[in-house]
C-alpha cells in the first residue's frame, strides 16, 4: 500500500494557499476603472516616445492646422469624435484587463481536468484493446482520473461565474437585434450557443466520463477479489462503449468550452486536436507519477521496458499533435479565408513567443529527446522531456483562451502562475489521497503476468 507522505500532503495544501492568494490578488489587482485606464493608456503612449507619441503629436498638429482653417465649430465635432473614440479604445481594454483572472484561472483548470480526461481515454484504450504490457500501471491510471469529476465541475463552474468574461456568447445582449451589441453572426449559432444548452450538454459529459470512470474502477478492484474472469470482461465491454462516448462528447466538449471563446471562428480539426493535446498530456502525467512512485520504493514490478512504452506513447502523440496543428494552420493560412485566418493572425501579431514557443515544446523537444530509444528507457531523460511537454500544452491552452479574452494585453504575472499553483495543488491533493485507498498492483486482471514480465 502506498502512504501519502505528510511532506507531500503539506506541499500541496501549501500551493493551494498561495494559489488561491495569488489569485485573489489577481482579481484585486484588476479591477480598474475606465479612468485608470485612460491614465494607464496615455503614460503607455508616453513611454513609446518615439512610436505612439509622435502620431499622437502629429495628430495633435493636423488638428490645430484644421481648426485654424475649418472653424471652431468643426474642430470641436472632430475632437469629440477623437474623444468619443478613445473612450471606446479604454473601455475595451479595460474588459480586457478585468477578463484577465478570469481566464488564467480557467486555462489551468482546463489544463488539469485535461491531464485526467485523457488518462481516462488512455485507461479505457488499455481495456478495450487487452494490452498486455499496461495492467501494472492501472492503479496509477485509476488515481488520476479520481480528479476528472471534481476537475471538470470546477471547469464548468469558472465558465459559468465568469460569464461573457469569457464566452462572449453568454452576453443575452449579442441576440437581441434591438441592442447595439447585435452580432448576427453569434445570434445564427445561438441554438447551439445558448446558456441552457451549455449546461444540458455538461452535465451529459461529466456525467458520462464520471460514470464510466466509476464502473471501470468498480470492476478493476472487484477483479481482484473475483475467481474468475466476469469483471474483466464487463470491463472489456463497457471500455469499448465507452470510448464511442468519449470521441463524440470530447470533440463537443472542446468547441463548447474552448472553441466558444471564439464564436466567430471554428475549425473541423480542432476536436482532434483537443484530443491530442490531452491525450499526450495524460500519458506523460501517467510516465511522470509512476517515476516519483518508483524512485520512493513503490511500484517495483514496473521496469524499464514499461517506461519505454510510456514514453513510445509520449513521441507518437507528440507527433500526431504536431500533423493536426500544422494540418489545421496550414489550410486555413493557403485558403486566406478573413474569417478563418483572423485566428491565426492574432495569435502570431499578439502572441508570437507563446505561439510558436509552444510548437518548439510540443514537437522539436519530444522529437530530439525522445527519438533514440535507449533515452526512453532513462528516468531522468523523460522526467525532463515529460516536463517540457506539459508547460507546452499549458501554453497550448493559454493560446487558445487568452487571445480571444485579453487581448494584447497578456503576459504570465500573478494571476496565472497563481492559478496554476492552485490546481497543481488540488491534484496533488486528489491524485494521491486516491492512490493510498487501495494497493498499487491490481492482482487478479489475466494479463498480470505478462504485464509483470513485459520486456521490450
């Protein structure tokens, strides 16, 4: 049995505090009003000098040549236009500012409810398929997914607090034709982006990636109690339905809530390439906490030949990540659709580091680190590879919510080393507690044996 070392325990409940301060900072932090904007704004254009604040003089200089020779009349409409303007110029930055808690605080838990969701996918893979190589690392796997419900509620419920913060759509003044905030375009898509609809089609998710998860674990345990092989077929059964769920509800679940944040633009790849992402991170978590567990004295009967596979895993998916995201850049970059490429554009005008940063961790990392199969089977190797390959997919999923919600006005402060410490903490927390409740080796399942003696 493993025993949740109280060093551990207090770590974890210490990055759930400073996360929650950090972030209760970040909230504090950010509510400015329209005339601090302004303020913010003006010494912003200041500090440009040379860019910003010679426009703004020579503007400044035409406008006076104009009053000199329109009138005063027509130079007082024309600097209540200017007015008029940058108002609207600080008051979109302000959302844009107050968003920002918001959605740092949703993309690390997206990012974490992610990790599990995956390992779930991964897990009922190993069922359906009746590898024969992964039963010794079921426990490791059935822990991790005990985040998925609390994770995923967590998620729906930031989307929900947090409202048109994020999901634009969310704001009844986009489908109401009468409002000067009318956007015909999110009032066409309204029937599927609508508050109640949103709700119905979560609770459905979580509902059925909770109960599969507690049937499978069900099974699993009552396995090894069992003279016989009846669980592990119902297990069998219930993973490959399972998985027919699993590919229709998280390719759903990815344009309800990632791909809303943009309700202008879509893509038919992007639930694939959801998938992806949360598919490699779940391995490489899997790889990660079966390494720690070793090193501690626990988990003896995994050797290296299941670190290799591990790993196998983490360079293919690596790769597959890598096809969608070119795949789905591509197209839309050679077809030069405005409506499609504006997503790309923002990304790489706004978020060029993080953009192309990620497509270095993501895909080069894993490619040069992991190719030669002698470093897969190294710890330390694919600890450092793991490592790089989770902060890309975090950045991956910043990508994806921040500059549909902040903007231009993005970096990596207080509210989001915050809220990845939070949820970094909670699954600490969760992941381990579950993995103390029941031994780390699942006896009785068929394939043990081979499991116990897999060597590659």
């Amino acid at each position: 049995m493993y025993t949740f070392s109280n060093r551990l325990k207090i770590g974890s409940i210490i990055l759930i505090v400073a996360g929650l301060l950090m972030v209760t900072y970040g909230f504090m932090n950010s509510h400015k009003s329209l005339e601090d904007v302004k303020i913010m704004l003006a010494e912003e254009a200041s500090a440009h000098g040379g860019g910003h604040g010679d426009a703004h003089a020579e503007t400044a200089t035409h406008d006076e040549g104009h009053e000199e020779i329109s009138g005063h009349g027509e130079s007082e409409s024309h600097a209540g236009e200017e007015a008029g303007h940058g108002d609207e110029h600080a008051e979109h930055v302000m959302h844009q500012i107050h968003n920002r808690p918001w959605a740092a605080l949703y993309v690390a838990a997206f990012f974490f409810m992610m990790i599990s969701l995956g390992v779930l996918a991964f897990y009922a893979v190993q069922w359906a398929s009746q590898a024969g190589w992964s039963p010794v690392l079921f426990r490791v796997m059935e822990a991790i997914t005990y985040y998925l419900l609390p994770g995923a509620i967590i998620v729906v419920g930031i989307a929900l607090v947090a409202g048109d913060h994020i999901f634009v759509w969310m704001n009844p003044e986009m489908t109401n034709p009468e409002s000067p905030e009318y956007d015909a375009l999110v009032d066409g898509k309204s029937s599927w982006l609508n508050l109640k609809g949103f709700v119905i089609r979560a609770i459905i998710f979580i509902g059925g990636w909770s109960f599969y998860r507690y049937i499978s674990r069900k099974l699993s345990l009552a396995q090894d109690q069992s003279s016989d092989n009846k669980n592990f077929v119902k297990a069998f059964r219930w993973a490959a339905g399972f998985l027919v769920f699993y590919i229709y509800t998280s390719s759903m679940m990815s344009w309800d809530w990632i791909m809303s944040v943009d309700p202008h633009w879509f893509s038919t790849l992007f639930g694939w390439y959801v998938f992806a992402s949360m598919f490699v991170s779940g391995i490489t978590t899997i790889a990660l906490i079966s390494i720690y567990l070793k090193s501690k004295g626990y988990l003896e009967f995994v050797n290296d030949s299941h670190l290799h596979d591990l790993a196998k895993f983490m360079f293919g998916i690596s790769i597959f990540w890598t096809y969608l995201w070119f795949s789905q850049f591509m197209l839309i970059w050679y077809a030069n659709i405005p409506e499609e490429v504006t997503y790309f554009v923002t990304r790489i005008e706004d978020y060029k580091l993080p953009f192309f940063g990620m497509l270095a961790m993501n895909f080069i990392f894993p490619l040069l680190l992991l190719m030669n199969s002698d470093y897969k089977r190294i710890p330390w190797f694919v600890v450092m590879a793991g490592l790089v390959i989770l902060v890309g997919h975090y950045v991956d999923v910043f990508n994806m919510i921040m500059p549909a919600t902040v903007g231009d006005r993005w970096y990596i402060g207080i509210p989001e080393i915050g809220s990845v410490l939070l949820f970094l903490g909670l699954f600490i927390f969760l992941v381990f507690t579950a993995l103390s409740k029941v031994p780390l080796l699942a006896k009785r399942n068929p394939f043990m044996k081979e499991s116990e003696q897999f060597h590659y």
